[in-house]
C-alpha cells in the first residue's frame, strides 16, 4: 500500500513510489540518481509509457555517460543497476535531472507508476504546487503524454476552483508554456491579469523603491496595497519580470482588452501625468559610446 502524500521519507525515497514491495524492488534493473541517491526503476515500465526510452531496443536503457559519469549505480543492496537517468548529466542533456530535487523525482515516479495517483495529491501540503511543476516538466522531457495530460487537468482544476496565488500562476504559466499546455497557460495568463487588476492583499513587494525596481530586487512579500492605486501597479508589474516575453505580453494584452470594454472616454481611467511621474521608475540616461582616439 502507497504512503500518504504527506509520509514522504528522505531515507526510503522508493517506499514512495513502490510501496515497500520487496518483490519489486528486486525486479529492478536500473536506477534514477539524484543528490547522490538511487530511485530503482523498471525498464519495460519506462519503454511502455515514455516515448523518451520506447525505441531502445533489448535488455536496460542505461544512460549515455560522459567524463566521470558511471553508466552503472552499484551499492551492496541491489548489486550493478543500469544509471538510467542522473543529475549528473548537464542540462539540456534527455537523460538530465539537473534541477529536480530527489523528492520531486519520487512523485513523478509515482505518478509513472500510479497514474491515478495524481487525483489523489493534496494541493494544501507544503510544496505540492510546485512538485506537480516539476513532475509536468519531467512528463513533457520524457514524452509521457497521458501523465502530462492528467497533470494538466489536476492544475486546470486547482486553476478554476482554489483562487492560486499570484505566484503560482505564474510557476504554472511557466510549465504550461514549456510544455505546450495550451488551456492551462490562457488560464494562467486570465488570472494573473485578474489578480493584477484586483491588487489583492500581498500581492505586491516589499521593496518599493525606485532604486529597487530598476535594480530587479523586488521580491514577492505580503505587505498590503497602500492607497495610491498608480503606485502599486507599477510594483505589481515588476512581479511579472521573470516571465516569458510571450506571456508578459499576453498578460498585458489581457489587462488592454478589459480596458478597452469599459464604455466611455477611457482618457478618464488612465492616471494623469503627475501621478505617472510620482509612481514610474526614473529614466536613465543612455550610456556614453567609448570615443574613438585613434588618430
């Protein structure tokens, strides 16, 4: 029987995903490596569901290695087990897991293994919206396309009904756009212009000044929105600056489209000019082009 979502163990990371079961585990024949430790995997699984592997023909898909990387994980429990996939890869390379944590790995194997599983995960546990993140991103490299679909649905789901936060909008704006999720990211890409547009409690930063703004340093705090509604769009824009060019435009199109369906002259919503120049960042001179003293 699976662990409870929440009974996850850093020492037993395969408990999570295979159930203690000692018949599976030594029935595998290759092994995940992340932060220096084995998840054991199943090859016909991984050749049945990721189209990444389904090609490889015979027995193990071992990883391709480069310098000092091990094409076999030995350790006394299990013996010699093919390295399938390893953070020790760099990134960028199809067998990579740079990036993901070794407890992110264990969902999605879980999610591999158990489809149905994703249904079943508690969106209130710490972390949890960022793990479905990272196991959609790890369905999408390993070209597992009904995981990836029942993912998409879960957070389309939490999208529509649970009121995210900003900042999970916009880690799920991100996924959406890097895998191709369509409906999720103009969901994703609505509500960021809704909450904008509302300037809930904490939704902008704690840094507010100007000098921050321009230095990048704003950080997403929970300080509530002070009157002067100028100032605090400037600082909840700055909120989008680590998204995709694409979807700040689509955000911004978004709030242009509202504004346009308002009726009347909309020279009366838009902030006057003083307000402008109290609130927008201070232009900065253009840097001076080396002069030429060559003779």
């Amino acid at each position: 029987m699976l662990p409870d979502f929440g009974a996850y163990r850093e020492d037993r990371p395969s408990d999570f995903y295979l159930a203690g079961d000692a018949e599976l585990l030594s029935r595998a024949d290759g092994v995940f490596v992340v932060e220096g430790s084995m998840l054991p995997v199943h090859t016909v699984l991984l050749k049945q569901r990721c189209g990444l592997f389904s090609g490889l023909k015979g027995h193990g898909c071992a990883a391709v290695g480069g310098a000092g990387i091990p094409l076999v994980y030995r350790d006394p429990a299990v013996g010699a087990l093919d390295i399938v996939m390893t953070d020790q890869l760099p990134a960028g390379h199809p067998r990579s897991l740079e990036g993901f944590t070794l407890k992110r790995v264990a969902h999605f194997l879980r999610f591999l293994y158990h489809p149905s599983e994703v249904t079943v995960i508690d969106f209130h546990l710490p972390g949890a919206a960022k793990t479905l993140s990272a196991c959609a991103r790890l369905a999408n490299a390993l070209e597992v396309p009904q995981l990836l679909e029942e993912l998409d649905a879960r957070m389309e789901e939490t999208v529509d009904s649970q009121a995210p936060t900003l900042q999970r909008l916009m880690d799920w704006a991100a996924v959406a756009e890097e895998c191709g999720l369509t409906k999720l990211w103009t969901k994703c890409v609505r509500e960021i212009a809704i909450t904008l547009a509302r300037g809930r409690k904490g939704l902008h930063p704690r840094a507010t000044s100007k000098a921050s703004l321009l230095n990048g340093d704003l950080k997403a705090g929970v300080t509530p929105a002070p009157a002067d509604g100028t100032k605090t769009a400037v600082h909840d824009v700055a909120l989008l600056r680590d998204l995709t060019p694409h979807t700040q435009l689509a955000v911004m199109a978004t709030l242009l489209a509202s504004l346009r369906k308002v009726p009347g002259d909309p020279s009366s919503l838009v902030p006057e000019e003083d307000s402008l120049v109290a609130a927008l960042p201070e232009l900065q001179p253009a840097p001076e082009s080396p002069t030429n003293n060559e003779p």
